[in-house]
C-alpha cells in the first residue's frame, strides 16, 4: 500500500435523556438497557486519523498534547479492530480536537469514538454501514454508539452476547421546537470514569435491580412522548430517569456521587424556572455538568434567568445536532 489511508471527521456529543448504566458483557461492550438520546449541536470532536508505514508505532494527539502511553494504548486497540477488517498492520497518527471539555460529563468519549471510527473507515475505505459503523463506536465508549446520528437516537441493547445486535438508530430528527443548555459549573475532568463508576455501581448497589425495569418502563414512555412532540413529558421522564441512576450511586458501597454544591443549586434553579411557567428539565451524566431539556423558543428567556446566579460564559446553548460528517484534512 503506497497511499496515504487518511480522513477527518467530525462528530457531535449527545446526552442521554434515558441513560445507559452498566453493561451486561464488558469485553463485548454490551449494555444491560437499550438507551434514548439527544445529539447536540454545540458540542463536537474533530478526528483525523492518519495511516502510514512512516509511522512506527500509533500516535495520539488530542487538544495538540502528546496523550499518555495509557491514552494511546486505549486508542491502538480500538484502531487494531478497522486493522482487522482491512487485513494491515499500519500504524497510525491520530490528532484530534475537542470542542466540548474533555471527561467532564459532557459525553467527550461519545463524540470521540464516533469521529475516531467514521475516519477509519473512509481512510480505509472500509464501507461500513451506519449500524456497522455504530457497533464498532461501542467498542471505544458505549454512548459514541449514539453519535453516529443526529437528532433523538435510540441504542438497542441487542440480544444475550450477539455483538452485532446492540447498535444505534435514527428515532426522531427533532427538527422541531427543542433544545439543550449545558450549565457548565465545572469542566475539569472527573476523578472516576464512567467506565468504573457503572461497574462499581453494578457491583455494590442494591438498588441497581431495579434499574432495568424503571429503564424500560421510561423509554416506551418518552419514545411516545417524543412522537408527540410533548417537551413537558418528555422533561419529566428524563430528569425522574436521571435522578433514578444517580440514585443507585448513592446506594452503592462505597456511595459516591458526582453532584457538586453548584449542581444541586443548578437543579433547584431548574425547578424555580418552571415556577415561572417556563418549560425547563435537567438531566445530569457522570460528571458535576447539569443539562437542561427545554422549548428551542424559550432559550433566550432561561439563558437570562439563569444568568443572574451563574457566570454567562458557563451557559451554553444546543440546538439539536447533525450525523458525523467528513471535513478538510489537517496539514501535515
Ligand atoms: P465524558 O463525560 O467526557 O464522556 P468519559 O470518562 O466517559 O467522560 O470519557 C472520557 C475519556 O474519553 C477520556 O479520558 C479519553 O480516554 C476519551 N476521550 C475523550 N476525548 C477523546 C478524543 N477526542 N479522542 C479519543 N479519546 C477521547
Ligand atoms: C452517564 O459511554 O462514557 O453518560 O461505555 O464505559 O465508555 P463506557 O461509558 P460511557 O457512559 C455513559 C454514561 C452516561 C449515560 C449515557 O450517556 O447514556
């Protein structure tokens, strides 16, 4: 091969409004619940991956730093899998950009892994599928299963320990009055993965049996709620759904927790929103990062309340967000 086997990518973020938590097979990244979420325009990763036999072993830069031997390790076994399907051994440059803060809660490994697989497999020219692209971003992180589409996106967990069961859809393209604000009160990077904390919340949590049942019970719900365009409903569900699985957090031993003093007062600010008749939900992931669901037409009237108890750079607004797409190659 005397090419060069390169592409870059960009693919947005997206925040569960029914979370996955916990997997059923680790090694195989299979969920224990199938999942619904959102794809947000705001948030996004750009991932140029680079194919050489200049290349001695793979390299990996994010945010223009030379990541860890742990980092890069990470990433080689998940290039060794588009290896495989191409029968090479290459090794590769990635550089990759992220334009939401990394490991914070604001779901940088799903934007991630969806960019890192769609340049793969153009720099390959593998032609794999939407689903087949899906399946190979579970690999990296599970949620990125999700950002190979835009819009509301359903992950189903598939079945038993068929691998190629549990992969991504298209549910809704929510082209309609939708929207998303991140109230951002702390952007370092969390102490305990997500990986770790479902594991340990599996492991220890009592209150975790009752996790997939309340999980099914909420996706009918909010994929009908969804169809009626019900923002209301569809709030509701999601922020008892969020509180649900930061519950069995609580319950887990030892207990931990990824609330922070400002995201309690971010939820009651929420709370005291809708005291105001307006129509404002939160949703909170493995990290301090509050997110609120609300009507697109009433951004400008949150984003200003909000404001008077929180710094204005710290309010960020979403529309919903496209499907990954292919952007102009970084010079070498
Ligand atoms: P988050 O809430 O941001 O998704 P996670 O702990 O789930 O936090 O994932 C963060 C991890 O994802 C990082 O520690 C890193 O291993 C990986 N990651 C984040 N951004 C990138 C990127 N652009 N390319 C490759 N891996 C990334
Ligand atoms: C709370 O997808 O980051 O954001 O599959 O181990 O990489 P791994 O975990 P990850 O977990 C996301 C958890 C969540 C809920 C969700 O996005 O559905």
């Amino acid at each position: 091969m005397t090419k060069d086997f390169i592409a870059n990518y960009q693919a947005h973020t997206n925040i569960a409004l029914i979370k996955y938590w916990g997997k059923r097979n680790q090694d195989l990244m299979l969920p224990v619940t199938s999942s619904l979420s959102l794809t947000l325009e705001a948030f996004y990763t750009q991932t140029q991956v680079h194919f050489s036999k200049d290349y001695d072993e793979d390299q990996f830069i994010l945010n223009d730093q030379i990541q860890s031997a742990q980092e890069r390790q990470k990433i080689s076994r998940f290039l060794n899998r588009f290896r495989q399907l191409k029968n090479t051994d290459l090794k590769a440059q990635v550089t990759s950009y992220n334009h939401v803060p990394t490991a914070a809660g604001l779901a940088s490994s799903a934007s991630a892994f969806a960019a890192l697989a769609c340049s793969c497999n153009e720099a390959l020219e593998l032609k794999l599928s939407q689903e087949e692209l899906s399946i190979m971003a579970r690999f990296g992180s599970g949620s990125a299963s999700r950002s190979l589409f835009g819009g509301f996106v359903e992950w189903e967990k598939g079945q038993g320990d068929d691998s190629q069961s549990s992969y991504a859809h298209p549910f809704d393209e929510a082209d309609w009055d939708i929207g998303m604000i991140a109230l951002v009160v702390n952007q370092k990077a969390k102490k305990f993965s997500s990986r770790q904390a479902m594991q340990h919340t599996i492991e220890t949590s009592p209150f975790y049996a009752l996790w997939a049942e309340e999980v099914a019970k909420d996706l009918e719900a909010i994929k009908a709620a969804i169809k009626a365009r019900d923002i209301q409903k569809i709030g509701q569900i999601a922020e008892h759904n969020a509180m649900k699985m930061h519950a069995t957090m609580l319950a887990a031993n030892p207990s931990f927790s990824y609330f922070q003093a400002e995201s309690l007062k971010a939820m009651e600010a929420v709370r005291q929103l809708r005291k105001t008749g307006l129509t404002a939900y939160f949703t909170m992931d493995a990290g301090p990062n509050v997110k609120i669901i609300c009507p697109y037409s009433q951004v400008a009237a949150i984003q200003e309340k909000l404001s008077q108890d929180f710094d204005p750079q710290n309010i960020i607004v979403s529309r919903p967000g496209p499907q990954p797409f292919s952007i102009p190659l970084i010079n070498q």
